[in-house]
C-alpha cells in the first residue's frame, strides 16, 4: 500500500533516486502501523530488524551514500540493500524530528498534489518540505544522503558529589573508508534512568540537537548520577551509541529490568554492535543476552537476538571459548523454552533455536522428544517438523532412509527443499562433496540450491569444510561468467568459508580481490568484499574474547 504513494502515484524519474521509492514507502508503512493500527511497537520491530539491516550495510566497504549515481545496470542490481530501504527510512525518522511531523506530513501532501501520475527528483520533494518547514535543507541533504557510514556517540561524563557537573554527547566520525569524515547533525534525546526494584525506569528525557565532536547536554547538569545514560532515547536518530561504565554494568545484570520495549530494543542493538565492534567479548555478550530474554516479551526482539546469539558463539567467541558459549546458550535456551507459555510465538522461537543450539547428548536426544510432540501446545508441523530433522541431521542423527520417509509424507516444495538441506547436512566428506557439486548444478531451482549450500556449511562441521576454501576462490570468476546472476550471488555469499575464521583465509580473500578478481564485475567483487569484511570483524571479535 505504501509503493501506491512512493512509487505508483508519484514515480521517481530515474534509478538515482532509487530511495524515493523504497526509503519511503519502508517508512511509512511503519508509521502507519505505529500511528494507525494496534501495532503500536512497529518502530521497536524496525530497530531490532531493519535498522540492524542498516547499520551492518553502512560499516561494510561496499557501503554507498543514499542518493547514488546509477550509472549502470550492474549499479542497480547492486543497490538493493540495506542502505536503500533501512538506512533511508532511518533517516527519514531523523528528518521528521529536524522539521517536525507536523510539516513533513503537509509537505508530503503538497508533493503528492503537485507531482501526481508524474516523474520526480529529490529536489522536487526538498521544495515542498522548506515550504512547510521553513528550513533550508540542503545542508541536511549533503550530509545525510550524499555521505556514507555511520557515526558513533558516545557520553562524556563528570561526576561530582553523585551528580553531573558535566555531561556531554561525543560524536566520532564513520570508520569505513567509503564513510563520511564530517561529523553530522543529530536531533535527538538523552535518557537518565534509575533502577529501582530491579526495573530500570525512566527518570528524565531531554532532547535536543548534536552537532560537532561535543555537544554539552546542559539540561541534564546537576542531575543525580544515572544507573543508564541512553543516548539517542526514543530512537530518533541514525548513529551507533555507547554506554558509560556505569550503565554496562547495570545493562550486563538489569537489561531484562527495561520495561519500556524500545527502549529495551535500542539497548540489545548496542550491545549487538559493541560486540561486533571488539568492545564487548562474547563471552560477555552471551551470558547477558539470556538473562535478558528472560523477561523480553517483543517476539520480534527476541526473534533477532536469537540469531545475533547464534552468530556471537560461532563467528565472534574464540575457539578456546566456543564449547562454554555453546553450552551457556544451549542451557540458558532450555530453560527460556521450558518456562514459555504453551503454544507461544515464543515457545515457537525457543523450540527452534533450541534445536539448533542443543549442546550435550541428552539436549540431543531431546530434539527427538520435541520433534514427537513431547513439548505440550508446541504445534510440529511441516516446516518445524524438518527444522528438528535437519538438526539431527547436523548431528549424524538423521539416516538418509529416514529422510526418504519424510519426503514421501510430504513431497511438495517445501518439503524436497527441506530434504535438500537435510542430505547435505550430514556430516561425512561424502555428502560434503556431493553437496559441492550439487551447489554447481545449473538443473537445481534457486531454492533448492540454497538449501544445499545451507546444509553443506554448517558452523559445527568446520573440519568437513577446509578442503573447500582453494577450491572457492578458485571457482569464483568461472561462476561468474557462466551461471545466471542470481544462482552465481548464491555460490559466492553461500560457500564463502564464512565460520573458518583465520588470518591465513582473510588473506586469501584479500589475495584474489587484488589478483585473481582484480578486473572482476563490480557485483562479484562487492560480494567478495563484503564477506572479507565480515570475516575480518570475526577475527578482532575473536582476538577480543580471547582476552576475556
């Protein structure tokens, strides 16, 4: 319905302005369902999905500013990310805050009246939004949409007699090289909050506007020493934020005592990306994410933080920590699906990553008694039903007669994708490799080819991978060339050896982007890129842990 407005009614004349499409509509389908529906928690499912999206996109080499020279085909299909959709309809947010609601609303309505069943461009929009606002926004638009990367706030704190005598917004600029090195405007607001009765609970919110390296929050001088400062509260702006000491002690034991849901949301995402960043370990992370989805009742929060757990045991806690990580998680996500309410989403979700986190042999032997209806209001049906077979399958727990049975109860597509990831998941060099030729096959549907590479690379059969990492970045520029974009985009995203995190594999990937894949499509390039960044994010996340 959104795309009817942004899109449909008034289009946008050409690919630069990609964003007036899908930025737009993103954003206002979540106002209309914060504003408009009983779907009052919209803007914390953004913060805890989408604008993730967005902060991952915007610290990769790849990243781009908003508004970007399209200048061919190979520029559009790579601009559908996450920059284009939720680091767009993150700045929107900010932009409704540096002008108003009040006024963004009636310049939409005059752009709208003015430009309908007609083609427009970014300036056709600024027009109507100076009208109502009475801003020039042309500074805004420079450092907003034709820069890269994202800033980082952090408090500056002085304490004196258990009150503020100083308290400050630090703004540092982007670190990715493509980013902007200016230091950008934020309308936003800062939160003090006091934990009482193991509830952290909001005592005074200021808003005001960030700009430049240190901004003095002047209202909140001589207030007592909070247990969380929360910078950018209310989520207004678009920024990585940090805590003072204080407040990351309080969050490591009280996150679970949040009670407002963005507010809680905007704190998981900082500790997500402080993680990402080598500024908490995972050993750290893990520990903390379990107590807090103790009391966490957004599904979607919970849904998001379950994956990012996922991720810090296997990508960020180093090898002499993984096995205690796992575990931690493996029995703090027991508990979490016994104590869920029967035929809860959140039974739902803990069902299905206990499954896949499941540790020691009992856990293991407790997958069967699950996937047999052992859990009471747990509804097993088709798609849960092969999600537990495929975890057993991981573990050498599944036998390929018992995956014939289960396709010939439910040979539809879905089913025969599911049984496409279960064969490649076993673990014996064998399936491996029979799952690598497969992934080549250009017969197999794009969806069954993904299933396959998703069960070839499972993070705990690291060892059943290492005879495939030469043989990646032997293939890539071959595949390129011969298989179709989007069957090509799945070998190279899908079999990078993403969970064999080392120096000696990051310099690989490094060796073919400046040799082998010098002269590559920019497309294949940008996903080579991406997937090194991530990978050398892994290993300063893993030397930190080591540490911890």
């Amino acid at each position: 319905m959104a795309h009817m407005w942004f899109g449909d009614l008034v289009t946008m004349t050409w690919w630069d302005d990609l964003w007036l499409n899908e930025s737009f509509a993103e954003w206002a389908s979540y106002t209309a369902l914060a504003d408009a529906t009983r779907f009052t928690n919209s803007w914390t499912v953004f913060n805890a999905e989408r604008k993730n999206w967005a902060y991952r996109q915007d610290q990769l080499s790849s990243t781009h500013p908003i508004v970007v020279d399209m200048s061919d085909l190979e520029a559009v299909k790579t601009n559908f990310d996450g920059i284009t959709y939720a680091k767009g309809a993150s700045v929107l947010q900010q932009l409704v805050a540096h002008v108003g609601k009040d006024n963004f609303v009636n310049g939409l309505r005059q752009y709208f009246a003015k430009h309908a069943w007609g083609n427009t461009t970014l300036n056709d929009l600024l027009v109507e939004l100076e009208a109502t606002s009475g801003r020039s926004l042309k500074p805004w638009v420079s450092t907003w949409l034709q820069t890269a990367g994202v800033n980082t706030l952090r408090p500056a704190i002085e304490v004196k007699d258990g009150k503020y005598s100083k308290i400050s917004v630090a703004q540092e600029a982007p670190l990715v090289p493509k980013g902007s090195t200016e230091l950008r405007p934020h309308r936003m607001a800062v939160g003090l909050y006091d934990l009482q009765s193991n509830k952290l609970t909001l005592r005074k919110s200021v808003e005001l506007d960030i700009a430049g390296a240190l901004t003095s929050v002047d209202q909140l001088i001589g207030e007592k020493e909070a247990d969380l400062i929360l910078l950018n509260d209310r989520d207004l702006s678009y920024a990585k934020i940090r805590f003072d000491e204080r407040s990351i002690a309080t969050l490591t034991k009280n996150l679970a005592g949040i009670e407002d849901p963005l507010t809680r949301a905007l704190c998981w995402s900082a500790s997500w990306d402080m993680l990402r960043d080598g500024e908490l370990s995972a050993s750290q992370y893990v520990p903390m994410a379990i107590s807090g989805l103790a009391t966490e009742k957004d599904v979607s929060v919970v849904s998001m933080t379950l994956i990012q757990m996922g991720s810090a045991v296997e990508l960020f806690a180093c090898a002499e920590n993984r096995d205690k990580v796992r575990e931690q998680m493996a029995n703090g996500l027991e508990i979490l699906l016994e104590n869920s309410a029967p035929g809860s989403d959140m039974q739902l979700q803990y069902a299905r990553s206990f499954t896949t986190a499941a540790f020691s042999d009992r856990q293991n032997a407790r997958i069967r008694q699950i996937l047999d209806g052992d859990v009471a209001g747990l509804v097993v049906d088709a798609d849960l039903r092969w999600h537990f077979l495929g975890a057993l399958a991981e573990r050498g727990k599944l036998t390929e007669t018992e995956i014939a049975k289960e396709v010939a109860a439910d040979n539809t597509a879905s089913g025969l994708k599911s049984a496409a990831f279960c064969r490649a998941a076993l673990p014996s060099a064998d399936v491996k490799a029979k799952a690598w030729q497969d992934a080549f096959n250009s017969e197999l549907s794009n969806h069954i080819q993904l299933a396959t590479i998703g069960g070839m690379q499972r993070p705990s059969q690291r060892e059943l991978l290492l005879p495939y990492v030469d043989k990646y970045f032997d293939c890539l520029v071959e595949t390129w060339e011969k298989k179709s974009y989007e069957m090509a985009s799945n070998i190279v995203s899908g079999l990078f050896p993403a969970y064999l995190v080392s120096d000696e594999n990051l310099a690989k990937a490094e060796s073919w982007l400046s040799g082998a894949g010098k002269d590559a499509p920019a497309a294949l390039r940008r996903l080579l890129s991406e997937n090194r960044d991530a990978m050398a994010r892994a290993l300063k996340a893993q030397g930190v842990d080591a540490k911890a």
